[in-house]
C-alpha cells in the first residue's frame, strides 16, 4: 500500500478527485498507536463557493471553515448531531474551498 503524494489532492478537479479516491484505503492511528484502516467506498464532492451544501458556500470563512482555504491535502473533521465526526479531505489550490467528504 502506498501512500498518496500530495499532488493528488492539490488538482482543481474536485470530481476526478473524488472518483479517484473510491477503493482507496484510508489508514489512520488510534488512540493507542495501532493502525486501523477502512476502504473509501463512498465520496461527496464539495466545490465551495458555488456549491450550495458546501460549508464554504458563497466563500464563507470563519473558524470552522479556514481549513477548506487550505491547499489541498488537509484533513476537515466536524461534529454532526451531537454523534458523528464527518471526514474530508481539502483538495485543489490554497484559497480555493473544495473539499470532499
């Protein structure tokens, strides 16, 4: 398994970028270090300004949202109600809110 080079996340295409991510396996640590890992089976492309159910809708800038300003290649994690954190990953260029879920 390798892991993507950050210039997979840095594309404008939000759409390819989302595609491409299906079948990918995201691994990450957890609490006690150990390695735990899931397949991306699912994505939601979020092309910000334009994009109505975006959070950076409109570019939107506050708090929560200055990470989707990010370039690409960051994690977006929130709290939805009151009992799940939602992952994104931010792609395209710095200043440019896109990310996918």
């Amino acid at each position: 398994m390798q892991k993507l080079p950050l210039d997979f996340y840095t594309r404008e295409d939000t759409l390819l970028v989302a595609q491409e991510l299906l079948g990918k396996t995201l691994v990450v640590p957890d609490k006690n270090g150990n390695r735990v890992s899931g397949m991306i089976v699912e994505t939601e492309a979020y092309q910000g300004p334009q994009d109505k159910a975006a959070h950076s809708h409109n570019n939107l800038r506050t708090k929560r949202t200055e990470i989707m300003f990010h370039e690409g290649g960051v994690a977006y994690v929130f709290f939805v109600y009151g009992m799940y954190f939602q992952f994104n990953v931010v792609v395209g260029k710095e200043d440019v809110p896109h990310a996918i879920l």
